[in-house]
C-alpha cells in the first residue's frame, strides 16, 4: 500500500509501549488453507461465500457462534441508491457530508456505485427485505440522507434477516471441502513471516478432538472482519463480542491503524439508568425517520434551529445537542417523543424496538422514551486501500475493523452493512487475482517474541470506565491526559497472575486500543464528526484536514504520522 505520509510525529502524551504479541500458551495443533476469514458478521460471511467460488481453500473462523456480532443486531437497514430518483452521486454527496471532510473520495465512490448491485445480490441470495404494494423493496430515510434510500427487512430486523440469509447461503455449501467452518475460536494474534508479510494466525478452540485450544493456522492470505470495538466503554450498542480483537492483533502486528479517534455515538439509545453497562437498546434512527422527534425536559423540540434536518441531522450533530442539553439542564438523558405514531404503527414498523421497549416498562406508543447517546460504532480502524489491503503484506481488514475512508470523521446512518458487502467483494477478488499470479505465496511464520503481560479482566470496567470519562462522546486536553495516565498504570502493573485466555485477551485488546485512541484523540486538537473538545470546541479546517495514524515500531513505541485528507464535504 501506498499513501503519503508525513515523518513519525511526536507522541502527545506520555504512552506505555504496546506489546508485540500477547501470552498464549504454545500451539498444540495447526491446520492451512488458502485464505483465513476471521469473523462471521456480513463482512466475513460475505468475503468467504465469494473467496469460495474462486480460491481453493478458505477457512472461516468466529469468537462464538456464527451469528453474534454487530451485523445481526442491526435495525434501521442498509443504505443504496436503489430508487429510480436516487443516484450514487447523491448518496456520495450525503457521504461526504457526514464525514466533515476527512472521507476518501474514491472509496466512498466505489462503496456507492458498487452498492446497488451489491444489495440486489444479497436479495438473489436469499434476504428478504420489506417491499412496497408495487414489489419493489420499500426505502425509507436516515438522518444525514436527502433521499428515501434506506432498505430494510421484518420492520427493523433489518441485520438479522442478512445474517439469516448469510448463514443459510454459508450452510448451504458447508459440505463443500473448499470451505471449513470453525465456531468458538478466539483468534490471539497475527504470525508474520521473516519479510513482515501475514502468513497466519494464532487461535484460541473451544471444540473437540483436534482443534482444542491453541493452535496455529497458516495461510496466504488473512482476512480480519471482527467488527468493531464497543466494548472499550461503559455503555455501547454493539454486542459483547465487540471487543476490537482484530484491530488490535493488527496494531500488534505493526499494521497502520487510522481515524481511531472518531467514534460515532449514537444519540437516540434507552436510558437505563447510569449503573446500566455494557450492551444498551439502540432506537433506531428510521423512528426519527418516520416523524418521532426529541424534547427536552421542559418538553422543548431542540433540534429544530440546530441544523437544517432537525431531527435528522447527522448524528454527531444530533449527539452533541443531547449532550449539551444534558449539561444545561444536569440530566442524564433527554426525550425521544414518538406517541404520534400511534401503537399500530409503531408495532407493525418497529416490532423489536417495541417489544425491546416493553419487556424494559416502557410504551413508545404512550410514553416518552428516556434516551442519551452512547458508543456505536468505530470510523477508524485497519487502514486499507480500495480493495482492502492494509499496510502489510497479505492481511486484509474488511467491515468494521477496517479503515477503508469511506466514513471520514463519521458514518452516514445504514453505510456501514453496505461498506462490508461492497469492499468484501473487493477484497475476495483482489485475493483470488493474486493467488493466481504468485503473489500471494505460502510462507512460513517467524519465530516469534514473547508475549507481554496480559491484563485481568477484572480491570475491565476501570479500563471502560477511563476510556468513557475521558475518551468518550465528550473529551477535552487535561480528561484524556487523566485517561492515558489511568491506561499507562493498567499497562504497567507488575507481572500478574492474569491466566491467557479469552477474558484476558479481551481485555488487553482493550487496553491497546483505549491506548491508540486516546493519543488521536488527544493530539486532534478541534472538535469535528465524532471527536469532540470541549476545550476546542470549532471546527479547523486549516490545521485539522488531515488523518492521523499509528503504527507500532518493533520496541512497542506508538509512532504517529498524519496526511492531508481530501477536505470533500466539509461543512
Ligand atoms: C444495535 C446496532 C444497530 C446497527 N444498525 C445498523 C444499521 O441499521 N445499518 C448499518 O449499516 N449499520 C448498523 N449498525 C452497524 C453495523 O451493524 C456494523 O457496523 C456491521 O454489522 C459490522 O459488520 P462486520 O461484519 O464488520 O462485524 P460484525 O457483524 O460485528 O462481526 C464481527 C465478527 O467477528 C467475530 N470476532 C470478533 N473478534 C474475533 C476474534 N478474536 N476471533 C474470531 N472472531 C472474532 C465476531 O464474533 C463476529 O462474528 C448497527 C450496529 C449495532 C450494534
């Protein structure tokens, strides 16, 4: 891969050194193919059915069970120019916007372009979205789009119902000795070759017979689809398997990581009250799209005046209006008012947020629905280029995990399933053309360091709690100092009894990612999509247009560099 970038960068803040590897006990058995997939949410899932029909071996493997991750949960639909008064420049535009300049124009051009075709598939696949009187696939809108272009599947069921076609269509040719299907297998770390190149990966199986803890898989190429990194805060929409694992075996590997510091808050998710951790009830954003509209306390609508979308607007800007209510008014949550829409609406249209909502003691269709913003999705990651590849050889990163630029400093609502459909595609094409000309060759892993000091996965809410008061929706200079001085303890407690294996990786992954993140964060001295300051609370377009990157040296150093963005979309 080849970007320009800038000379490593001075460190903003003191940062412990991040591990190479982490402490895995010895593999006790390996297996080869040609390609590794790891995760099974519409990324890996779609990488792999497509790697299938071209390459001779593919390997899918997944932390739990193959439909946990963020794919299944998700509500409101996938975006796609699909309607005859719609077009990808359109949805381009909108792209762009959402993104506040940082967006790599060329990727979001092939995710919209190729985005259309990408959805009709996933129908001849087997996924059933909701349709029209007419039998065309009903479109409905998301804040941040100016037209209806949203498809979606049982009301909002949208990513359940991809994952079930997924995962039929996986079924389907799981007979077939060009694809092996490994559930309940954690993958720990990357292997490199001697030249640095990808050649595997260490895995974790809770199985039976010969692939029974860790293990090594060898291949020529690795395919990381683990979804994003929720699990670093307090409170999240993303599901528990949502723990960066991939992102971070990648940083530790010495893979360029990207934009980490923007992470999208969704504004609209139930308040549970504030000793309520982990996994939270999203509300949809196609409820705002249907007219449900926020109020504050005393009742006021105050979105409208905000932005020319109200309501819609994109959601940084609609997070940071909840937050800075909140603040006014000292609350923990403002009010999403959606009684208009009446009860049969609201069931037909929304039937799991609704029975979501009442199994809880709330009624939308009678009640006004507590709501603040809490963490949803990543904008950074792996950084890739058009067809994937990151910055070492033969690793791939694809969906959440990656970096392709397509999101900037935020995503556009219902962008992110069709990101993982699109640059799949892309990926598992770019990885068969290689095979077939030799380069992508089978190497042999180098002997590895050791592994560093994994950290118990009882400091896991300390390490959310830190990451949530000081790299959270709201930061500022001295709270993200607070937050890497508590990151650097966690990373230099002595030698602990910490035993390797999933509640420690987990957590160590955590850990170095809070530690990337937070020294972005601190260093983007301006607040902009999903990276907010409030000790620099304008947007700088003239020091600010640029992406910042981390990459690990070989002495576990971060080294930060930074290129200047495309500045399309800027507000
Ligand atoms: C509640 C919610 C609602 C959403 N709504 C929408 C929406 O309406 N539209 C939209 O476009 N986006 C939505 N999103 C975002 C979108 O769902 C995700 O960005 C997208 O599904 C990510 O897909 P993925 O394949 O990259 O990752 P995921 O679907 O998260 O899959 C990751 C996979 O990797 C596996 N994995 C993780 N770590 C490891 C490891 N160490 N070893 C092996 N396997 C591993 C996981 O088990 C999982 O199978 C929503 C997200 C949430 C949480």
């Amino acid at each position: 891969m080849t970007t320009p970038m800038s000379a490593s960068l001075a460190l903003p803040l003191p940062c412990a050194p991040i591990p190479r590897r982490l402490t895995a006990p010895p593999a006790g058995w390996t297996t080869d193919a040609d390609v590794i997939v790891v995760g099974s949410g519409i990324a890996g899932l779609t990488c792999a059915l497509r790697l299938r029909e071209q390459v001779g071996r593919v390997l899918l493997v997944t932390k739990t069970v193959l439909s946990a991750g963020s794919t299944a949960w998700a509500q409101g639909g996938i975006a796609a120019a699909l309607d005859p008064d719609d077009s990808p420049e359109d949805h381009l535009q909108d792209t762009l916007v959402a993104g506040v300049g940082l967006c790599d124009v060329d990727a979001v051009r092939a995710l919209v372009t190729e985005g259309p075709d990408r959805v009709r598939e996933l129908v001849s696949l087997g996924a059933e979205f909701d349709r029209a009187d007419d039998g065309e696939i009903k479109l409905t809108r998301e804040g941040g789009h100016h037209r209806d272009r949203i498809a979606h599947a049982g009301g909002d069921a949208t990513g359940a119902e991809i994952s079930r076609a997924l995962i039929e269509a996986l079924r389907r040719v799981q007979e077939d000795p060009g694809i092996e299907v490994i559930e309940h297998a954690l993958v720990v770390d990357l292997l490199t070759a001697a030249d640095g190149a990808a050649c595997g990966v260490t895995l974790h199986v809770i199985g039976e017979g010969q692939v029974d803890g860790v293990g090594a898989a060898f291949a020529r190429a690795v395919v990381l689809a683990t979804g994003g990194l929720g699990q670093i805060y307090t409170s999240t929409t993303n599901p528990p398997v949502a723990t960066g694992d991939g992102m971070a075996a990648a940083l530790r590997a010495g893979a360029r990581i990207t934009d980490l510091e923007f992470v999208q808050f969704h504004p609209t998710v139930l308040f549970l009250g504030e000793g309520s951790t982990g996994q939270q009830p999203l509300i949809s954003e196609a409820v705002r799209g249907e007219g449900a509209f926020l109020v504050d306390d005393a009742g006021r609508r105050f979105m409208q005046g905000e932005h020319p979308l109200a309501d819609l607007a994109p959601r940084d800007v609609v997070a940071r209006a909840i937050l800075r209510v909140m603040r006014e008014q000292d609350r923990d949550h403002v009010w999403l008012d959606a009684r208009h829409l009446g009860a049969d609406f609201l069931a037909e249209r929304f039937p799991s947020i609704v029975a979501r909502c009442r199994e809880l003691g709330f009624d939308p269709a009678t009640q006004l629905l507590p709501v603040a913003p809490a963490q949803h999705y990543a904008s950074g990651g792996v950084e890739t280029d058009l067809v994937g590849r990151s910055s070492i050889d033969g690793l791939y990163a694809c969906g959440e995990c990656a970096c392709t630029g397509v999101h900037g400093a935020n995503r556009l609502a219902s962008n992110s399933l069709l990101e993982g459909l699109v640059f799949a595609h892309r990926i598992a094409d770019d990885i068969a053309a290689r095979i077939l000309d030799g380069t992508l060759p089978l190497r042999e892993a180098a002997r590895g360091r050791d592994g560093a000091d994994l950290l118990d996965a009882h400091h896991r809410l300390g390490l959310q709690r830190a990451m949530t008061r000081g790299s959270g929706p709201v930061r500022s200079g001295e709270a993200l100092g607070e937050t890497m001085a508590v990151l650097n303890e966690l990373a230099a407690l002595p030698p602990s009894v910490a035993e390797p294996g999933p509640p420690s990786w987990e957590t160590s992954n955590l850990l170095h990612l809070g530690q990337v993140l937070t020294l972005l964060a601190s260093r983007r001295e301006e607040t902009r999509g999903g990276h907010v300051r409030l000790d620099h609370p304008d947007q700088d377009d003239e020091r600010w247009l640029v992406r910042q990157s981390v990459d690990v040296g070989p002495d576990g150093i971060p080294m930060m560099s930074e290129r200047p963005a495309d500045g399309k979309g800027r507000a």
